[in-house]
DNA sequence: AGCTTTGTTCAAGATTTTTTGAACAAAGTA
DNA sequence: TACTTTGTTCAAAAAATCTTGAACAAAGCT
C-alpha cells in the first residue's frame, strides 16, 4: 500500500551541527523573550532553511511531537513571526520565517505587551476607588501620588513604542543615515 | 527588654484592599517581563508604602516565606530596582523602591537582556566555523546570508538601546519630587 | 461513500520554575 | 562567652508551564 515508506530519503535527516547551533541561538533567544523551547526551534529551524518547510518536515527534523508543532506555529503565526506559504499542486502547508525584524518585534509587541499596558489605565482607576476607604489620609495622598506615578510611567511607554518602531527601519525619515548598510542582508 | 514589642501596632496588619489591588498590578507586570510572582509582590508593597519597610514587614504583610523575600530582595538590589536605606539606630535592613522608570528599566535591561545579547556575536562566529562542514554549498551560501541577518538584528537592538533611554530619560518633570516625607515612625 | 492525508485539541505526563522552611552564618548585646 | 536578632542558602515540596500523543475534525482523492 505505501510504495515509500513514510517520508522520502533525506527529509529527515538529523539536523546538521550548524543547525543545531543556530537553532539553539532561538531557542535561547525565545527563552529570553518567556517563548517555550519548541517555539525557538521551529522558528529557528525555517530561519535555517532554505525552502518553506511542512508540518511533518519540522516534527520530524526537530524531533518533536505533533502538538508542539501545531501550537507552536500556531502561536508563530499569530505573532506573525511565521508566514504560510502555497505551493501549487501541494497539499500540505509550508511555511517561512518572517525576516524583518521591525516586523517581528511589532508582532511580538501587540501580542504579549500592548493589551497589558493598554488595560492598566482602568486597572489604575480600580486602585483610586478602592483608596477612597483608605482612613489614614496622609497614607491615602501618599498612595494617590504613587498613582499618577504609575499613569506617567504607562504613557510613557505608550510614547516609547512608536519611537522603537522608528528606530527599528521601517520608517525611513527618523533613520541613522550614517550606519545605513543594508548591502548585505 | 523590649520596650516596643516588634514593630509597632499596625504594620503586620492585612492588605488594604487598595494595597492588594496594586499589588496585583505589579505582580502582573512582573510576570510580563519573566520575573516571578513574589518579585512583584514585594515590589508592589514597597511601591505602596509611605515609609522604608524592613525584610520582616515583607514576610509578614505579603505572607511569604522568608527564602523568598530574601532572594526577591536580592534580585531586586540587582536590577537597582530596590534601594537599601539606612536608618539611624535600627539593625535591621529598611527597603525602598526605585521610583525613576529610567533606572528601572535601564537596570533591568543591563541585568537580564545584555548579557545574552553581547554573548550573540561569538555565537554567530561559532556558526560561521561549523558551517564549512557543509557540503551543500548553495546551502551553505544561504546559511551565511542569513547569519548576516542576524548580525544586522544584533547592531540594530544594541543601537536600539541608547535611542530607548534616551526617550525615556526626557521628561523629569513630572517625577515625583513631593516624595521627602519619608522620616517619621 | 470510504479511505487517506493533514492538522488541531486537550487531558495527562514530564519538565522547569518557584516557594518553602530548616540549618547555617554573621554580627550585635549582655 | 553565650544568647539574640537578622538575614542567607539550599534541598525538597509545590506550583506553573511545556510537551506528548491519542482522539477528533476537515478536506482531498478514488
């Protein structure tokens, strides 16, 4: 019934030092930004690759189970940090790496930061009601400066955001046209 | 012996529901940027009160064991998130909390990001090296490519760096300078 | 329709991280 | 010195997170 059996000759082959190697730098890279391990692989994986791989080409290359891939480019799609790729006549999906940075860092951004911070603003509001019960009234004005310490420091991060994204590329008009070597990428 | 028993009467006293409700907005942001829940608890209680609180009002307001405020409170010094404040005729330690969000952020990013993004560049080379082991040469064209990509992604964040402080370091004044009334009890 | 391929979901197992508390150290006090 | 206070360390327990794989769904093919 199956003529070749399972997946043709070389495509699972054991990953190459170098890819391991590589692979571990996402791992790492992934561990530092609270992804889990199976992320930083599949992604580091693709980023190695140099065709759109499949479903079955990251389990089995990377060794890992078939759930751990499936929520992992889940979660990889959602950041946009991973891209599905057709490919005529093939059923399968295949995928590649997102390679800008400025846009990976914004995927990255609105998915696990942007709705904490925007959330605080009424998580703030929350406190100041609660303090109305607060007797000790020195301990109250006391508490009510530390809140509006804390309102500066959110909209000061919602002002940082933009000026990153600027300074990470897409924006032209605010780059650094003095280090601007785009040659080689 | 001991004329005042301890710390005075209220300080081991519960959480305010205003307290806990803070409490929770720093245990939140604490476990955003990786860091565990009793990190942010002891922060968050130090952000809330009016005077220096010592290691033994931390275990007793927050509830916690002593092993964890002693290692939160170390990180905390780490990241200069936390000061020690002297207090003149008392042996115990007396703790505040940074308040400038420049510092914070600037002591965290020191702490936790830098380090593993200055370790990248040897890592990169690391790869170079194994990669002439690849007999696929047109891979291993594309593997390059890709490792100068990385190299791109490394310049831009350290670049990135300065440009964040910088923004953040801008506007003083709106900082807290009503916050001296720190001597009482 | 029935069979296969492709991918998702989710409960249970495995692993990692965090917390605890008892033993220890350091330093003040009497 | 012996005793107390204050804080640290670290192995083990507890909790949180990640991974696995079997059951399921969806869609193509014959």
């Amino acid at each position: 019934m199956h003529p070749t059996p399972q997946t043709s000759i070389s495509n699972s082959a054991a990953l190459a030092p170098w890819e391991t190697s590589m692979i571990e730098m996402f791992v790492r890279a992934a561990s530092l930004i609270g992804l889990p391990r199976s992320i930083g692989e599949i992604y580091g994986l693709l980023f190695c690759a140099r065709q759109p791989l499949t479903f079955d080409e990251l389990e089995q290359r990377l060794g890992i189970s078939r759930g751990s891939v499936s929520q992992g480019l889940k979660l990889l799609r959602q950041l946009g940090a991973v891209k599905l790729q057709y490919i005529a006549g093939n059923r399968k999906d295949h995928y590649v790496p997102e390679l800008s940075m400025k846009r990976l860092v914004r995927g990255f951004v609105r998915d696990q930061f942007s709705p904490h911070i925007e959330s605080g603003e009424s998580r703030i509001d929350q406190v100041r009601v609660l303090l109305d019960d607060e007797r000790d009234s020195a301990l109250r004005e006391h508490a009510l400066q530390r809140l509006s310490t804390l309102d500066t420091w959110q909209r000061r991060f919602q002002r940082l955001l933009p000026i990153m994204m600027a300074a990470l590329g897409g924006a032209k008009f605010l780059e650094n046209q003095s280090d601007q070597e785009d040659t080689v990428i």
